[in-house]
C-alpha cells in the first residue's frame, strides 16, 4: 500500500472534553500526513485545554478554531 501523503480530518466540539481527550489519544497513533482540524463551538469546556496535553508533533499538525460570535 502506498503511504498516506495529506488528509485533512475536520471535528466539531462542543462540550465533550473526555470524548476529546480519547480522540486525541488516537490522533497521536495517525501518521505525519493527517492534519488535524478542531472547531469548538463557544463550548463551555474550551477544547484547548484538553488539546493542550496532546504531544508536541501531533500539536504541530493540529489547529484550533473557536467560534465565540453565538449566531441562531
């Protein structure tokens, strides 16, 4: 099989920081092409602070979008 060269995996979050922390543990396991993209969505248990514990090179292909403008 040929080797995963880029794949992006876009997540929603909003209020599931256990659910978050068991993904990141996952997400360590994925090889250097995924890249990774959390939008938190104004939860009250802010994704940051769970992604924060997530290993340096798995940060480096990690980004974090929050969204704080409420809009029905």
């Amino acid at each position: 099989s040929q080797p995963l060269e880029a794949l992006t995996l876009v997540l929603p979050y909003y209020r599931q920081p256990l659910m978050l922390a068991r993904q990141v543990q996952e997400w360590e396991k994925f090889p250097p092409g995924v890249q990774i993209i959390v939008v938190d969505d104004g939860s009250p248990e802010p994704a940051l602070e769970v992604l924060a514990h997530a290993s340096a090179a798995l940060r480096a292909r990690l980004r974090l979008y929050r969204i704080t403008v409420d809009i029905p």
